[in-house]
C-alpha cells in the first residue's frame, strides 16, 4: 500500500516541478492534458483507495466498540452476580453465627438442667434411703 502511495507522491511532485514548463513545451503535441488526465485519474485512485481504508477503519472501530459494549454489560452482569452472592454468604455468615449462640446457650441451659435434675434426683434417693431406713425400723419395731 506504501508503494503505491510513494509512487503517486513522486509522480505528483515531478509533475507539480515539471508541470508548467513541460505544459508549455508539450501544449503543442497534446502531452499536457494527458498528464493532467493521468495526475487526475492517480488521484481519483488514491481517494478511492483512501475512502476503502478509511471506510474498513470504520468498521473495525465499529466492531472494537460492539464488543466493548458487549463485554461491559457482561462485566456487569457478572458484577451484580458477585454482589449477590456477597450479600448471600453475609445473610448465611449471620444465621451460622446467630446458630452457634443458639448452641451455646442450649448448651449452657443443657448443662444446667442436667445439673439440676441429678440434684433432684440426688435429694429423691436421699429421701427414698430416709424411707427405707423409716420402714426397716418400723419393721423391726413391729416383730
């Protein structure tokens, strides 16, 4: 693509030096409005060439911008998923540590009636042994 380009470039610029004196010489012969024609035509290509580039630029900047956009609206679909889950594992975060006080504290009442049933059975046997020792005499009385 450079080639093509320098190319013109350099015809452009011999025929801008040379253009009014070679028109005056070749007015003549009729060479002069074939340069012209020529200089004329090498432009119109090179626009052409110019405006494809310039249109395919476009279109790839088109592209490049769809897929940003895409990517960002993934970006933040997968943001508020996070987000989510965030607040997810905060709410499970509170029930584990509100069910690890709930442990403890069934745990501590837990020890606590089991100490005051063993008391309460503790006095039961002592008055059960009262009763027997009660009865025994009794017996013994009565023979």
């Amino acid at each position: 693509m450079w080639i093509p380009r320098r190319l013109f470039l350099a015809l452009l610029l011999v025929a801008l030096a040379a253009g009014p004196a070679a028109a005056r010489d070749a007015a003549v012969e009729g060479v002069a409005p074939a340069a012209e024609e020529f200089a004329a035509d090498a432009r119109a290509k090179e626009a052409a060439v110019l405006a494809a580039e310039v249109g395919q630029l476009r279109a790839k900047i088109s592209a490049l911008e769809s897929r940003i956009a895409e990517q960002i609206l993934e970006l933040k679909i997968k943001d508020d998923a996070i987000e989510t889950l965030n607040k997810i594992t905060e709410v499970e975060s509170q029930k584990i540590a509100t069910l690890q006080s709930e442990i403890t504290s069934v745990k501590a009442k837990g020890s606590l009636a089991a100490e005051e049933q063993a008391s309460k059975a503790n006095a039961r046997a002592i008055e059960l042994e009262k009763q027997i020792n009660k009865l025994k005499k009794d017996i013994k009385t009565k023979k």
